[in-house]
C-alpha cells in the first residue's frame, strides 16, 4: 500500500495541476491550437518546467522532483482532463529514456536543461506501425570514415509524437556491433520531419535519416543498456498514457453526467430515463473498474524485472483504452447532435482519446502482450 | 444449549487477535487443507443438507461455524476485515456454499433484534444445524418490486396466521425454519406495513413445492401458506419494523456478492476448455480469452479497493453494486466464450468427455444466470447506483 507521506505529495501535484488548469483555461488554448505547428504554447510548456512537471521521473541530482511514474500520472491524468496540448507525456517518455541512461555529462546536461524547460525532447524509436518490440531498431548508425569522431545515422522513425518543437530526439539505433541510444538535435543535417496531423489537430512526425552525422559523444547508452532503457520509457510512457486516458474519462463523464442531468426533453431532464441512466452507471463502472486497475497495476511500474513491468504497463494500457472507448462514444450518443459538432468539447475528448489509444500500442496489442507475458495460473475447478 | 461435542472436543481457543492477517489466513488456509472433507469441494451445484452436514460438524465443533457472531454467542468474533480472509480462503479452497442462511442472515438479525428468549433458543441450534433456515422473502408477484409483498400475518390470540405464498426460496426442502416478511398493515405505505416473523416448517398448513430450474436441479421451492400459526412470540423487532430489519443486512453482502471468485472459477473451467482444443494458438479467441482475463484481474482491484475500506472500518457505501454488476456479467461472458469454443460439445446436456478432458461445457451457462437476478436484480443495482451514487433525477 501507498504510505501516507506519498500520498499527500500525489495530493498536492494535483491541487497545483488542478489550480493551473482552472487559471489557464487549456481547454480554449486546445482548440485555438489545433492544426497549428508546433500545436502547443512554448511559454505555457515553460510555465510547467517552473511547477516542476518536466522533471517529477528526474532525478534530485539533475534538479528534478525525483517522483516516481506513479507521481507522473497523477500530473499527466490531471493536465489531460483539461485538454492540456503541451506534449507533457511525449517529453516525459523521452526523458525516462535519458534518465535510464547511463552516467556521463551530456546526460546530465540535457535532464537539467529538461527539468529547466530549456530543452523539450522527444522519442524516436518505432520502425513500424504495431510494432512495440524496443529492439527492433529501424535506424542504422555507421562510423562517419570522413570524420572519425561522428556516427553517420541512416532509416526513419515513425509516428514521434510531440516532434514538431521538440528540441531534439532520442534515437534508438543499430550500430554496427550494439544497440544504442543517441541525443540528435532537432536541427541535425540530414534529419528530416514529415509532419503528420493527428485526429485530435496536434501534429506528430515520421523521422527521416538520411547520413544524418551526429558525434559519437552523443551517444547516451549502449548495448543491453540501451535496449533497457528503451523498454523502460516505452512502459512508463504506457502508464502514462493510460493516465492521461483515465483522466480524460473522468472528466467527460462527469461532463455528460451534468449533461443528463439538465438537459430537458418531453418535459424533464433527460437523466431521468432509465434507458439513460443504466447506461450512465456501465460508463461508471468502466471508469471505476479502469482506476482500480491502473493502481493496482502501478504497484510493478518500477519491478526491476522487466516482464513484470512490461505487464502491468500493457494491462493498464489495454484497460484505460477500454474505459475511454465506453466513455467516449458513449459522450457523443448522450449529447445527442450537439455531441456531434466541433463547436462541442465531447469532440476534443473523443479524437484526443483516439490518438491516445493508438500510441504506444493498442488495446488489442496490449492484450496480446499480457497474454504472451503472464503464463496462466493453473486453477482448480 | 450446547452442543456436548463442542465440550469434549473443545472451542477453538487460540488467541487469534494476536496473530497478523497473514498468518491468520496461512492458519485457516493450513487448516482447510487438512479437515475439509473432498466432496464439499468445488461442487456442481448448491449442497442439500445431507451432502454436507458433516463438514457443517467440523466447522461447528472447531468454533468456526460463525465467522461474523461474537464469541461470546458461539462465533469467531472476527473483524469484518478477517471475515473476508475467512471467505476468500474457503472459496479458494473450492468449499461450496451449505445452507448456511441462519448463520449469514437471520442469525445477525436475531442478534441484533432479537428478544432474550428468541436468541436463547435459535442461536445455539443455528449454530449445531439443528435449526436450518431458508428465507421467504420473494413473492410470485413481489421480485425485483419486493416491498409490494402480500403474504398477511393476521394476529390471533397468541399466534400470527399466515396465509400466502413464498418463491424461489432456496433449499426450503431441507430446511428446519423459516424466516417470513409478511404483510401486518395494509393501510400504511408498502414498506412500513412488513413484519420480520419466524416460523417452524413443521407447522400444519405449509406446503414447499420443489422448483426444478433451467439446469434441471431443483435448488430452489415455492412455499404456501394455508392458515400457518406461528407464536407471537415469534415476531423479531418491532411490528411493521420488518422492511428496516432486512434492509439492515445489505452492503457487506454486496461486498461478497461482487467477490472476484466466482468468475474466477468459471474462466479455469473456459481455460481448461480451451486447453483440450488447442484454442491458445488461435488469435481470435486468445483476444476475447485475455479481454475476460483482464476483466477479471480487474474486478479484483476494485474488489480491493472495497476490502482496503473495511479494512480502515470506513462503512461501504452504495457504490459497491458496481462489483455484483461487473462479477456476474464478467461471469456470463465468460459461460458465453465457453459455449462458443466448446462448439458442439456446447450442446451436451451434463459432463462430457472433450478430447479427453472431463467437462460440463454448459454447467457455466446455467449458473452464471441467477446472480445477475438475485439479491437485487442488475437493474435494480442499476437503479441504485442512478440515483444515490451518480444523483441522476428521478
């Protein structure tokens, strides 16, 4: 069980996410920034470094909060609920790479220029839509022979989230005896970004290498290391995402809730129907039964014991994808045809838990990976 | 009265607030394992008396008949939170449910609203089985609608008379006595004008019809009331107090109602099912499979949730209908993916051989019906969490 001191730390990250959203209005910012490049508000992103959410999973030593994943959620579920369209979970993912990485100075630059605000990174890593396996590496990095001290980067990434107005990539690569991780500032030569726009209007990128030379000190992990720290991130950003889910849910059920409870028709509110109602109290159960599952699941966010990590991410993923998919469409139907409009938030809700539920693996994937991952107890019957 | 055994053999007198709840449990579990005799284990169906009188005897004799009852009344006097170990060890010892409603239901009743001469005689013979109880509440024409009940309780001299009919009272055919919400004011509200009697089975003018149900046992009875005398004396609480008293059991059942273990042992049954087939390699069915796996690792973190708030002795509130909803509609999901991977073997009556594995493909489809309807239909739980949970408008 969660002991009492962390308890409060979570509570008062979320009274100061909570606090923040009500004095900002994300929700309006969301939807003036959508089809936008870069799609969020570098003042508001630096405004968030300054409350200390760039750097809850980095550690003291770096300047950050030195929380946990589970901290994380709880900053993630609270600025999702209001719409935040800073790439909060993006950055996050990318930095729990860095902070899996091994000790050296440029680690310890870029965490404290993270933690600052001064640097916004993101992850390059997947090779192939569905794929989740960190090792499959789609980029290949080659010894520069015109200049010894670089690596020369080739091959693409795709789908890189929170790209547009990043200030450089973690890259996951296949040098030529190891894996690797590498630090690519976003104005390398030879990187190029084709921007793809999301459902929810924010934009993402498919990276391109084309003898991309980046020097070999910018190399942050290698080997076993590297494809550790790789498949960290990749789960912690599945517990993130499951949070940002959930909150989400949360508030659009309580959104539609309100809905029900005041809308008029034949003369009464229409949350007196019991068709509505019942259907109203499965969207409750799927939003409580998706909160009990993403805590218990947090208890091996931090196994060291990568499987059962693996496992927990994947059932918090594939659960929070369910809660939000019952909710959501659900929103639309009880609004009726306003829940249909653009002019409506339900929409906002719905397109940003569409993208969510794509990224970093779907329900149905994630199930797949628990199946594969947790052998089934032998019970008697 | 005492039970002599329970004198030569003695209560139980380990000091067992001493111990932590895990070595609590590892206690009952360990002890489970060595006297809890095979045939009461993981039965097809609910016990009749007769099949399990004798596991009743060892729990009886060990003191551990009465989880929830103080000691100083013949039970174990445990916290509610011990009470729930207590549960989920037997259930996961697979030791089926005996007709255990004195214990769970009229006894808690008789112990808070009982009179002196009521508790004095009742309680010691619910505890030895000497006195087995069924429970006549639902009515033909008062399910879901309980509170509609019209089964009277005329007063005359010193006796009640009881006229009406009593359904889907389960285990009436063994059971030694009755516990009655009948009708003794019709000129008030409907909930107001109930009364909390018991009654003798053996009292002239009861009749207990057996119900043979859709899987062809015959676990529950409609009783008829012909002019039924039970003594004044007889009457627990106040008259017309009846529709609070058994209201006053409800949360804490809801609590087991909604336990993790039931869909739990219907997906060891689809997995065994599966396993015969080769069904693991199909992708298809593995989605569905993991999708019921994960609902119901699921259900029991929020099972959890519920335990950790007794556990802080914080009362449960309306919310906790959301387990019963979810365990048993995870449960018939579960009987309707064993039908389908079953395929023909889904249509055998009974056990069958599949591909050499002993199975009753069915047995699941059948006894994941009555949860979603007893105990408070799932719409009925529906309507609850509407109204005093969401404040939906009526």
């Amino acid at each position: 069980m969660t002991d009492a001191a962390t308890l409060d730390q979570r509570r008062l990250l979320a009274d100061s996410v909570a606090d923040y959203c009500r004095r900002s209005d994300p929700l309006r910012r969301a939807r003036a920034l959508r089809d936008t490049e870069p799609g969020f508000d570098r003042a508001a992103w630096q405004e968030m470094a300054e409350l200390g959410w760039t750097g809850v999973i980095v550690p003291e030593a770096f300047g950050g909060l030195g929380l946990a994943v589970a901290d994380h959620a709880v900053v993630a579920r609270g600025l999702s609920a209001s719409m935040v369209p800073e790439p909060v979970t993006a950055a996050m993912i990318a930095t729990c790479a860095i902070v899996g990485c091994s000790e050296g100075e440029l680690k310890a630059s870029l965490l404290e220029g993270i933690v600052a605000g001064a640097i916004l990174p993101a992850l390059a890593w997947q090779a192939a839509p569905g794929d989740i396996d960190p090792s499959r590496l789609a980029v290949v990095a080659v010894p520069d022979p015109a200049s010894p001290g670089d690596m020369l980067l080739e091959g693409s990434a795709c789908f890189v989230v929170g790209a547009s107005g990043a200030d450089g990539f973690v890259v996951s690569v296949r040098e030529p005896d190891a894996p690797a991780l590498h630090w690519v500032p976003a104005a390398t030569p030879g990187l190029s970004l084709s921007m793809r726009r999301l459902a929810d209007g924010r934009p993402a990128a498919d990276l391109r290498f084309e003898r991309a030379a980046v020097p070999r000190g910018n190399c942050l992990a290698r080997g076993e290391a590297a494809l550790h720290a790789l498949g960290a991130a990749l789960d912690h950003g599945q517990f993130a995402i499951a949070a940002e889910l959930l909150g989400l849910s949360q508030r659009l059920l309580d959104t539609t809730l309100d809905y029900l409870r005041t809308r008029s028709q034949f003369g009464k509110a229409i949350g007196s129907f019991q068709a509505l109602q019942h259907r109203a109290v499965d969207l409750y159960i799927h939003q409580r039964i998706g909160d009990a599952a993403f805590e218990q699941a947090l208890r091996d966010a931090d196994a060291d014991e990568g499987t059962r990590r693996a496992a927990a991410a994947s059932r918090a993923k594939a659960r929070a994808c369910e809660t939000a998919r019952q909710v959501t469409r659900e929103a639309i139907q009880m609004h009726g045809a306003i829940g249909f409009t653009d002019d409506c938030d339900v929409g906002l809700y719905v397109k940003r838990a569409l993208v969510l539920s794509a990224w970093l693996g779907n329900a149905r994937l994630h199930r797949g990976r628990y199946a594969a991952l947790v052998p089934l107890e032998p019970a008697e019957a | 009265m005492t039970d002599p055994r329970a004198e030569t053999e003695g209560h139980d007198d380990i000091d067992r607030d001493a111990l932590a709840d895990d070595a609590f449990r590892m206690q009952v579990r360990e002890w489970l394992q060595v006297n809890c005799p095979a045939h009461v284990r993981f039965p097809a169906g609910r016990m009749h008396w007769h099949e399990c009188r004798d596991w009743w005897d060892i729990l009886y004799r060990k003191g551990w008949i009465a989880p929830a009852w103080p000691r100083e009344l013949g039970g174990m006097g445990l916290s509610p939170i011990r009470q729930i170990v207590m549960v989920e060890e037997l259930e996961r010892h697979g030791c089926g449910r005996m007709p255990d409603q004195g214990i769970t239901q009229v006894g808690p009743i008789i112990i808070r609203y009982g009179t002196p001469a009521q508790k004095a005689w009742y309680l010691p013979r619910t505890l030895s089985g000497e006195a087995i109880w069924c429970q006549g509440y639902s009515e033909p024409n008062a399910g879901s609608d309980l509170a509609s009940l019209q089964t009277s309780a005329v007063e005359d001299g010193d006796d009640y008379v009881i006229n009406g009919s009593k359904i889907w009272t389960t285990l009436a055919m063994d059971a030694t006595h009755m516990y009655v919400l009948a009708r003794t004011d019709r000129s008030v509200k409907k909930q107001e004008g109930i009364s909390f009697l018991l009654l003798d089975m053996k009292a002239p003018g009861i009749t207990v019809r057996p119900i043979r149900n859709i899987a062809g046992d015959d676990e529950f009875c409609q009783v008829f009331f012909d002019d039924v005398r039970t003594p004044k004396s007889n009457l627990v609480g106040a008259l017309n107090q009846g529709w609070t008293i058994a209201k006053s059991l409800l949360g804490f059942e809801r609590l087991g109602i909604g336990s993790p273990r039931r869909p739990q042992l219907a997906f060891a049954r689809l997995e065994k099912l599966a396993r015969a087939r080769g069904l693991f390699s199909d992708p298809v069915f593995m989605d569905r499979f993991t999708a019921l796996r994960l609902d119901i690792a699921d259900l029991s973190a929020a099972y959890e949730v519920f335990v950790e708030q007794v556990r802080r002795g914080e009362p449960l509130g309306a919310d906790v209908s959301l387990l019963k909803i979810w365990a048993t509609e995870t449960m018939q999901r579960s009987s309707e993916l064993m039908l389908e991977a079953g395929d023909e073997y889904g249509a055998l009556g009974g056990d069958s051989d599949v591909e050499g594995v002993r199975l009753n493909v069915l047995a699941p489809f059948y006894s994941s019906r009555p949860g979603t309807i007893y105990g408070g239909s799932n719409e009925i739980q529906r309507n609850i969490l509407a109204k005093a949970v969401l404040r939906l408008p009526t």
